[in-house]
C-alpha cells in the first residue's frame, strides 16, 4: 500500500517544486538566480523521480510489480 502512494507523492512533490520555481522566478529579475534556481529544482526534480523509479526497478526485479502491489 505505501510502494503506490510514493508514485502520488512524487507526482505531487514535482509538481509543488515546479511551482514553487515558477513563483521564484516571477519575483526576480536576475537573469543569473533565474537560472541557479532553475538549476536546482531541476536537480532536486531528478533526484526525487530516480529516488522513485528505484523503488519500482527493485520490485519488478523481484517479480512484486503487479496490479496488487
């Protein structure tokens, strides 16, 4: 039950930052913390959907990856 809800979390989660980034980035000017913040959410972005795809490579390679799980 807890494997499904981490692929809602993270859709969520990457959701949030890219908004999150979007309203930075509409509050500033400077092209340079533009891009260093796009940079990072970005990083934290990947990081999170590999982090995710983990879990899921882990349970197909166990043959748990079905309907049920």
């Amino acid at each position: 039950m807890i494997l499904p809800l981490l692929g809602i979390l993270t859709k969520y989660l990457v959701d949030f930052l890219s908004a999150k980034r979007d309203e930075l980035n509409s509050k500033t000017e400077n092209e340079t913390a533009q891009k260093y913040t796009t940079m990072i959410f970005d990083t934290i972005t990947k990081c999170v959907i590999a982090t995710n795809q983990t879990y899921v490579d882990s349970l197909k390679e166990q043959g748990a990856f079905d309907a049920e799980a």
